[in-house]
C-alpha cells in the first residue's frame, strides 16, 4: 500500500478532516495540523516520503526560546536526547522548540499503528517534566544546569 493511502486510512481512524498536501519540490506529503498534548495546543507535521520510503512527525511547542538563551536550550535539548531510544529535541533559528521521529518502512509494509506510535512518541516527549524544564529555560534565567537537577529529581519522584 502507498503510504500517501496509510496516511489517509490514519486520519479517517482517528476521525481527523485535515487535508494532505503535497510538495512537488520535493515529492512529500503531509498534513499540517494542532495537536493537543496534555491541555496545550502544539503545531504537528505527518509527512510520508515515497521515494525514501520513510514516514515522521515533527512536533513544535508552544514555547520559544529567545535567541540569547539558544547555548543553554542546546545543553537542555542534547540532554533529553541523550536519554530517549527514539527522535531527537531541537531548537530552530526562530527558537521554536521541536520534536522530531521518523520510521524507515523501506521492505515492509507501512501500516496505520505507526502513525499512532508516532503520536504516542509526541506525547511522551513532550510529558510534564520536559515541558517544565522547557518552559523554565525559556521563560526564566535559570541556569541550565539547575534546570536538568530539577528535571531529574522530577522524573526520580
């Protein structure tokens, strides 16, 4: 089955009506949409990639790093990656802050659960105890270090 059709089945099972667009420059296509993460509204991205034969999510916050706190937001975010199996924090050039995973499907058969282990992988990344820690660094001039003590005593109770 192409994926641009395991896409599609995805968004009927979870009832959603958002439109797929494709992108001639490069050959995707994707659904640009919200996406509700314990009560917080968050911009999500599912693109499938035919040619590469790769589907992924991308997830931005609905918090943004200023720029000179973009060093320490790198500690922060090389921090959380280093402890999960799967995707990768980021901050982009306009200090959104980012989720991204991906699955290659090449030689098996893409089916719709990979979109929802996608979302559960949104989810969990972004759990309470990351999203403070996120939210302390970008809204207050917390030293990072004193942030990632926090966070881990977070996660150890």
């Amino acid at each position: 089955m192409k994926l641009l059709n395991v896409l599609q089945e995805s968004l009927s099972q979870l009832d959603w009506h958002d439109e797929i667009i494709h992108d001639d420059a490069d050959g995707t296509d994707y659904i640009r949409t919200n996406y509700q993460i314990d009560s917080q509204l968050y911009s999500l991205v599912l693109l499938v990639d035919e040619q590469r034969q790769w589907i992924s999510l991308s997830v931005m916050a609905p918090l943004f790093v200023p720029e000179d706190r973009f060093d320490r937001a790198a500690v922060l975010m090389n921090y959380f990656n280093a402890r999960m199996s799967m995707g990768a924090f980021y901050v982009d050039s306009k200090g959104g802050v980012l989720y991204r995973a991906a699955f290659d499907v090449e030689g098996t058969q893409a089916v719709v659960t990979q979109f929802e282990n996608l979302l559960s992988l949104a989810g969990n990344a972004f759990n309470q105890h990351r999203v403070k820690a996120i939210a302390t660094l970008a809204l207050t001039g917390t030293d990072v270090h004193d942030i990632i003590e926090d966070y881990d005593a977070d996660v150890a109770r």
